[in-house]
C-alpha cells in the first residue's frame, strides 16, 4: 500500500498558496543545476534570472547554456515540472 495521498483538487492560478507551492519545487530543480557549476559566474556565484515561472539560465558559451538547460530539464521532469524552452 502506497503513502500518498492521491490528490483530487489543486489550487487555482488566483489562489494565495498557489506560487509558494510552485516555487518549492522550481528551487529544488534550480539548486540541481547550480551543482552542475556550468555556467556564468559573477562574485563567484553562477547567475540565472528566475522570475515566476520564468527561467534565464546565463552562460559564457553556447554550450554552457544547453549544458544547463539539460540539467534543468531532468531536474524538472524528476519533480513534475514542464519545461517550454520558447514561449509561444
């Protein structure tokens, strides 16, 4: 027998718990790709722009970025998270 708890109704877009719940989430998956240590630094800190649900992942090269963008995609896809690399 399973532990979870099957769920059967979410909250809304409009609902105050609504970008806490998806933040957490987005964190984990944000913190995955910062141990890639791929990436822009600057201070000796990787950079990303995280705003809501967007994500600007910078890099030094072409094949940083897609390094880093790999990553964030298994590390989202792991926590049932979508990720749409161009917005339409």
């Amino acid at each position: 027998m399973s532990d979870m708890i099957p769920i059967k109704n979410g909250f809304k877009q409009g609902d105050a718990l609504s970008p806490l719940l998806f933040n957490f989430p987005l964190v984990l998956a944000i913190k995955k790709v910062l141990l890639n240590q791929v990436g822009l630094k600057i201070n000796g800190t990787h950079q990303f722009l995280v705003f809501a649900d967007d994500v600007n992942i910078l890099g030094g090269s072409a094949l940083a970025i897609q390094k880093n963008r790999e990553v964030l995609v298994v590390a989202s896809e792991e926590i049932r998270l979508e990720v749409n690399v161009i917005k339409p």
